[in-house]
C-alpha cells in the first residue's frame, strides 16, 4: 500500500489551522475547508463551482479584490488585513498556483467571551437555530431531546412531539447497533460526539447520510446536557469529486502555506514535507525523512515530544504541542505542531498529518511579560514586609513606652518635689542624690527613643556610611567618659589598645556600636568591662568582654533579632533592639560581629574591613597600654 495513493490535498489542508480556499484561474471555488466555512453565508456545496464574485458580489471592485487579480495576474504573493463582514478582523495572505490563487485566513479578533450560565447559552443557542440551515437539537444530560429546530424535523421527516419522546440514539443511530452502543457510552461520560449515521426519511421515503456533532454543556462543573447539530452530507460527494480531481493543484498550495505540513506512514515515518518546512530549517527532504525531524528539535524537548508522538500514535489520537525547532540559523525557535490520525476510506490507519506554526515571537512576549510580574510582585511583597515592619516598630514603641515611660518619668516627677522640700531644709546632699536619679531617668528615657530613632532610619535606608580619618584611641577614651556616670560601685572599662592610632571609618557609627555594647555590658555586670581595639593592616578588631549574667545556650541565636531579650535579664530595663542595631551597623560598615557567652560572663567580637586611603597622615605605633 502506498501512502501518496490515499493522501489526498484536502487531508492536508483540513490539518491547517487558518481558514483555507483554492481558486482555479475562472475565480472558481475548488476547495474550501472546514475552518474556512464560517466565513461563508453559504454551505461548501453551494460554494464550490461558483465564482468568488458570485459567492461575495461586493467584493468585486475593491481593494480586496485588486489585491487577489494582482495575485492571479502577475503571480506574486501578497498579505493583508481586512475587515469582515460580522464585525471580525482576517489576517490574509494569497498565493499564486500553476492555474489560479490559494487564501489563507488567520482570524485575529479576541476570542469571544464564553458564556457562563446555561441560561444565557441556551438563549443564544435558540436565536441561533432560527437562521441556520442545519438540524439543531439540545439533549438533557440523560440524552434525551428537549429541543429541535424546524430543519432537524425535515431531515428526519418526525415531528416535534415525536422526536421529544425519545433519545438521541433512538432517533439518528437506531439502524447501526453498535454506533448506538458507542455514543451511549459517550453520553455516559460526558464526551464530545461526532460521528455519520444514515437516517430514513419517512415523509419522502428516502435514505440520507446525516453527520452528528453534540457537545455537552456544564454550568459550574454541573453536567447540564448537550447541544448539537445534524447535516446532510449526502450532496458531498460530488464536491469530493471535484477535489479529487484537483490534487496536483492542493499539493502545489501546500508548498506554499505559511505554515509548516508534514505527514508520516504507519510506521511513524516522515513521508511529506512541505517546501515550508524546508525552508525554516535549511535542509532537504532526504535527511529530515523517517526520524530525521527529531534531530532538529532542541534537547531539552526531544524526550517529552518523543514520549507524546509515540502515545499518538499508539492511541491514534489528535495532538497537540509546543516545542522548539531549529532553523537554517542554527539556533532555536519555538513551534506549536498539531498532528491528527490519516485514515482510508475503509477506514485503514495510514499515519499522521499535521502542521506546525512559528510561534516564537508570542512565546517571548509572553515570558518578558511573566518576567515583569514576577519583578513586580516582588517590588510590592518587599514593599508591604517593609511596611509590615515599620507597623510593628510603632506598635512596639507604643507598648514600650506605655510601660518604660512610666517608672523613669514617676522618679523624675518624685525628685523634683522632694528637691523642693529639701532646698527648704538646706539638705544639699540629698539635693544631688535626686538631681542624680532624675539625670539617670532622662537618660533612660533618652536611650529608648535613641533606639527607635535608630531603627526607623535604618529600616527606611537614611543611614548613610560617613568616611572620616580620625584618631581611634582619642576616640576611644572619649567614649569610656561618656560611660563612667554609669558605672556601679566597684566597676571600671579597661581598655587595651594595640596598632596604629589613626583610622578612616564612620566615626559617629562606630560611637553607636561602642556606646550600645559597652552599656549593656555595664548593665549586666557587676564587675569591670574590657574594651579591646587592635588596628591590623587590612582589618580594624574591636572587643567588649564583661563578667555578667550571660546569655542561655538556648537562646543565643534569637540575640540579634528585633525586641528578643534573654529570659534571665529579670528586672533590668530594655527595648530588645540594641544588638539588632548594632548587628545592622555592623553591616553598614561590611564588618562582621560574633559572641561567645557563658555563665561566667560574654564576649562580643566585631571585625571591620580598614580603609586604606589615608595619606600623608603621621602614623603612632603603640605597644599593649591598660588604663
């Protein structure tokens, strides 16, 4: 058996997606396929034979019309858009033939909405049958008719109430018992049904060949029924007889298609590439022939489009997929290929045919366009946790404050009567004990809105790196000054110093990490706090040791995070933000910091890259100093 023998043209041209029609060189309708039909007000038999003129009288003498004679007369392609006449928009493109033209038509109007509630279908589904020219029905999901049209009576020869008694398989397939066993099971599934059945006309007594499609309908996932429609398909013979004797004339169109047809045989073979194809990937048919085509499809997709050829055609079933192909420049471009089975008319299993378009310029809109969101949606989820962060930061300072506030402001308010009573009595002792306790209530108050301050810039990003030369040691005593007034009896900052005492970093950052950890050390100590700083050549190295309470092992890494205070601070005030400050200033210098604790006492350890633009600065060397 040779494939070319059951081949045929319009086999070829059915697997086209786009609207296709052939005219011979008298304007005459050769072939027109199924897609194509929507775009006549008339069927393919009254059609064919006749002239595009006759079909589409006003057309003649415009623009449409000069563009197909100049198509027809000096063999040369064209390609347009127009306006038709349903309010749709066509992308057309026209080629010469050894004796006439061939059309194709892409439809480019946004897909129509589809219609919801089965109400709705159902009022346009009746609106619809009063002006077509094709048997309408619509079946309950049990199969059984609950509408016909006019015309669905007068191929049937019943009449309504006849027809309404009954189902569908009693009406169209009651003479072929396994047809009928077929499309109930169908019904059953709520499947798509198409098929042929031969129906007897009892009005006229005469036999007609009737094709069945019915598609079911569900209302949010409910099954609601069916609708579907009945055609006489008896008069296609001759129309198939007219392409058949046109064959030559739809190969030569499918050579020219834009897009790219192929067929194979039974063994899975490619038999049939069109010139398209060729062309897109530069190579002739002898090496593309067989398996050949599969070497062309980029790596990546070559198993998953193996895996889905091979289902096919062991399930002898349409498919549809995209995937990328390589063209005559070596790289890749990506295709949507449909392929559908080919059978004889004894219904022998021949291959496949289908086609592929080149849909590589959508594919990348459509990813630029997916990138762009994913980019965005990641902009506004930055921009909420931001704004999720700086509610909390409020919310905690509210409550903070509600509680912190309180004791330091009752102390000052207590002070400043008693101070009152004690200028009275002359006592200037207890004066300054009270001026004391206020300043160190002014200064609790004034370390807890240092240390919301402190964390709004930073979370807002205003806290900018200030590059400085300064002299580190100078600046070191000055800090351990500030410091003394909160010493407690018996407690003194050992600072050890080693290297160079001029240094180029931000000054007033390094002054908020020092101050932060050394008051905490103070804070939870009782006893002296070692502050180390040693200059290295390519690194500043800072250190604040105390003998405290420490830090549990089981909370140690919880240290740095917003409002964490350890559960052993017991009664000592905080926010629970200065580490989480001092880990971010930290990081603003691109240092890092580190800890090491016990119930003996912590260690925190901060290293810091340094900056080596200094220049024409004296340099003093110091040896190991303990003050």
């Amino acid at each position: 058996m040779n494939l070319s023998d059951y081949l045929k043209p319009e086999d070829i041209f059915q697997s086209i997606e786009d609207a296709a029609v052939v005219l011979d060189d008298a304007w005459r309708y050769l072939y027109i396929n199924n897609n194509a039909l929507p775009f006549f007000n008339k069927t393919r038999e009254e059609a064919i034979g006749k002239t595009l003129w006759e079909v589409f009288p006003e057309m003649k003498n415009t623009a449409v019309a000069l563009k197909y004679q100049t198509v027809m007369e000096q063999k040369v392609p064209v390609s347009f858009e127009m306006h038709w006449y349903d309010n749709r928009w066509l992308r057309v493109r026209a080629f010469p033939l050894q004796k006439g033209i061939s059309i194709f038509a892409t439809d480019i109007t946004k897909e129509k909405r589809a219609i919801s509630e089965f109400e709705e279908i159902s009022e346009h589904f009746k609106l619809y049958t009063e002006v077509n020219s094709n048997g309408l029905f619509y079946l309950d999901h049990k199969g059984k008719f609950q509408y016909v049209n006019e015309k669905l009576q007068e191929l049937t020869g019943l009449s309504s109430a006849e027809i309404l008694s009954n189902t569908l398989t009693q009406i169209l397939f009651s003479q072929d018992k396994k047809k009928q066993e077929d499309v109930e099971k169908l019904l059953i599934q709520q499947d798509t049904i198409n098929d042929i059945c031969d129906v007897h006309n009892s009005t006229n007594d005469t036999r007609i060949q009737i094709h069945v499609q019915a598609i079911p309908i569900n209302v949010k996932g409910i099954p609601k029924g069916y609708i579907g429609s009945i055609k006489d398909i008896t008069e296609n013979i001759k129309a198939h007889k007219i392409i058949e004797e046109s064959e030559n004339w739809f190969r030569n169109a499918s050579n020219n298609a834009p897009v790219m047809i192929w067929s194979t045989d039974a063994n899975k073979r490619t038999s049939y590439l069109n010139n398209t194809w060729l062309e897109f990937t530069g190579r002739t048919i002898d090496p593309e022939s067989g398996m050949g085509w599969l070497e062309r499809i980029h790596p990546e997709d070559q198993k998953r489009m193996l895996k889905l050829y091979n289902e096919a055609f062991e399930q002898r079933r349409n498919f549809k997929a995209e995937f990328r192909l390589q063209y005559h420049g070596g790289g890749y471009r990506w295709v949507s290929a449909v392929g559908k089975p080919l059978y004889t008319p004894d219904n022998a299993f021949l291959g496949f045919i289908g086609s592929c378009a080149d849909i590589d310029e959508k594919v990348n809109v459509y990813q630029d366009l997916d990138n762009k969101i994913k980019e965005r949606t990641k902009e506004l989820n930055e921009a909420l946790e931001r704004e999720r962060e700086l509610n909390m930061t409020k919310s905690h300072f509210v409550s903070i404050a509600s509680h912190e506030f309180r004791t330091p402001l009752s102390t000052i308010l207590s002070s400043t009567g008693l101070i009152s009573t004690y200028l009275t009595l002359n006592q200037p002792e207890n004066i300054q004990k009270h001026l004391d306790r206020i300043k160190g209530s002014v200064k609790h108050l004034t370390d807890i809105l240092g240390d919301f301050l402190s964390v709004e810039k930073l979370e807002q990003g205003l806290v900018k790196v200030d590059y400085s030369i300064f002299n580190l040691h100078q600046f070191i005593y000055e800090i351990k000054e500030e410091l003394e007034g909160m010493l407690k009896a018996g407690q003194e900052i050992i600072c050890i110093l080693r290297g160079e005492s001029l240094v180029q970093s931000d000054k007033k950052i390094l002054h908020n990490i020092l101050n932060n950890l050394l008051s905490n050390a103070i804070k939870y100590s009782d006893q002296e706090v070692t502050l180390k700083a040693e200059v290295h050549e390519n690194h500043i190295y800072l250190s604040v040791a105390d003998k405290g309470i420490g830090i549990p092992k089981e909370e140690q890494e919880q240290l740095f995070k917003k409002y964490y205070r350890a559960s052993n601070v017991g009664s000592i005030k905080g926010t629970g933000l200065g580490l989480n400050i001092v880990q971010r200033y930290v990081e603003l210098l691109n240092g890092e910091i580190s800890f090491e604790s016990s119930d003996k006492g912590t260690t925190f350890s901060i290293t810091i890259p340094k900056e080596s633009n200094i220049e024409n600065v004296a340099r003093r060397n110091y040896n190991i100093s303990a003050i």
